[in-house]
C-alpha cells in the first residue's frame, strides 16, 4: 500500500508530494521549493528516495529541485516538451517576477517522450501526456492505488491556467476530458495547488467542466 504526504511549499504553495511504500522507497514530484524541508522530511521519515518526477517545470514547481537531487544523488524525470525549461529561468517564467530569485536548474536526468508504463523500483504507474497549462504536462496514473499526480492541469472546483506563454485553452480542456475524466471516477486527484479532489466529484460540480 502507498502512503502519500502533501507539503505545500515555495513561494506561492505548490504542493511537493512524497509517495511512499511498505519498504521506505519513495518518489518526490515537484519540488517547488524549501528544500530543507523536504530533505528534513525524507531524513525525519526514514525514506529512501528513488528519484523526482516533475509534472511539468513552471518556477514553482522546480525550485528545489537540484538541492533533492544533490541531497540524494537521485535522477530528476521530466516530459521531452519541457526539457529547457529547467535551465531556461526565461522559459519556466521565474525571470519574469523581480521579487523572486530566478531559478536555473541542471538539466533532467530522464527524458519522457511518450505515454507509456513507468517503473521506478516497485513503483508502477502510467504516464498520461496532459497539455494545456504547458505544453509537457504530465499526469502520472496509479491505477492500483486509484491516485493521479495532476500537476495543474485539474483542480477542485477548477481548472489549470492557460494565459501563461504556451499554455492552450482547447488543449487543455481536451486532456482533461479526454484523459483525466476517462479514468476510473473513484481515483483521488493530486494537484499541483490546494486539496484533493476525486474525478466523480469534478465531474459532477465542476464548473469549468459543466457543459463542456
């Protein structure tokens, strides 16, 4: 059985996830910043991770990045689409805020380029390709644990940004119903922002979906 711990984290609270098994493996997705914390967390927890896993590389989901990798000596995961972003703080849009420092990241060490069946020691999950709030967003499927890491793609009681450079109206709405609300509607839904949700309770009081 896998356990999932929610640290909202950085400089708006983008939620870093750390899922873990019976054996103390973990995976970390989107650590957007306070890499102390999650370093402490990890140490605190007795985990050993296997490595970070990105829904996509907007600034606050990357922040700590490279300080979890360091830390840990473990790769870093992330779709073909967003590979520059990382090393791009122009192209993940931190350049574009004063107030925050402009984050440059070493580049992935895993390059995604396909929906496919991933495992990571014991770890299954799906790869869903969910464009719309960028263009390399992913969706990684638990299908036996009935969970998805989203990213912001989907919310509770909304939906992901698209006015941000490259982000698609049309292709989100169509990754999310063509590839978020296909899936079994008990399954919990991780985002990158705020609490959970389920698909059956999106689909059903959703109002950006309402009608679509």
């Amino acid at each position: 059985m896998l356990s999932v711990r929610t640290y909202p984290l950085g400089f708006i609270q983008t939620n870093c996830y750390v899922i873990s098994n019976a054996e103390k493996e973990c995976l970390i997705f989107d650590p957007g910043g306070e890499g102390e914390k999650i370093v402490s967390e990890i140490h605190r927890l007795k985990l050993k991770p296997l490595a970070v896993l990105l829904t996509h590389a907007h600034f606050d989901h990357i922040g700590a990045v490279d300080y979890v990798r360091d830390t840990f000596q473990i790769p870093v995961y992330i779709h073909t689409t967003e590979k520059k972003w990382l090393v791009d703080s122009s192209k993940n849009g931190s350049a574009k805020y004063a107030e925050i420092p402009s984050i440059v990241c070493k580049e992935a060490d895993i390059i995604l380029e396909k929906e496919t069946h991933l495992e990571i020691g014991s770890f299954s999950m799906q790869l869903l390709h969910t464009p719309g709030h960028s263009p390399g967003s992913i969706t990684y499927y638990f299908p036996e644990a009935r969970f998805a890491i989203v990213g912001d793609t989907l919310f509770q009681n909304s939906i992901g940004r698209t006015d941000l450079p490259s982000g698609n109206q049309a292709e989100l709405m169509k990754s999310i119903h063509k590839k978020l609300l296909t899936l079994p509607e008990s399954t919990i839904v991780y985002p990158g922002h705020g609490p959970a949700t389920t698909i059956e309770d999106e689909m059903e009081s959703n109002p950006f979906l309402n009608g679509f």
